[in-house]
C-alpha cells in the first residue's frame, strides 16, 4: 500500500474536492481520496505508488493543477 500527498491549486469548495476525488478513484489502483479544500492537501492511498504523470493528468482532468509534491514518488 502506497500513500502520496500534494497539493492541488484553485480548489475552493466540495464540489472542487469532489471534482478530483472521482477523477483521482478512476485511476487504478487507487483505494482512497482524501481532499481539504482549505490547505489544497489531498492525499491517495492505491496498492502501489502512482506516476506522477498519471496523477497530474487526472487532476488536470478535473480543472486543476498539482502545485507541491509532499511524498515522493
């Protein structure tokens, strides 16, 4: 199991945080979606760690941009 952090900028309310929590679920892989809106965090929890090229493409997908790397990968 494999737990990443970023951060991701313009989010500002649920529905944002429910925008890339579904683009983030339909990468495989990915178990769990934790979002905060307020601080940008979101971190993915999948059975093992995820590209950055992927991560970032989903995010994309649902209007944002990762800004900050907090774990490696």
């Amino acid at each position: 199991m494999s737990v990443q952090t970023f951060t991701v900028s313009g989010m500002t309310c649920g529905h944002c945080a429910r925008s890339v929590t579904e683009e983030l679920s339909e990468i495989p892989g990915v178990t769990d979606v934790q979002v905060t809106v307020e601080t940008g965090q979101v971190s993915v929890a999948s059975e093992q760690e995820l590209s950055r090229d992927a991560v970032t493409a989903a995010i994309a997908e649902a209007g944002y941009a990762v800004t900050a790397w907090t774990s490696p990968n």
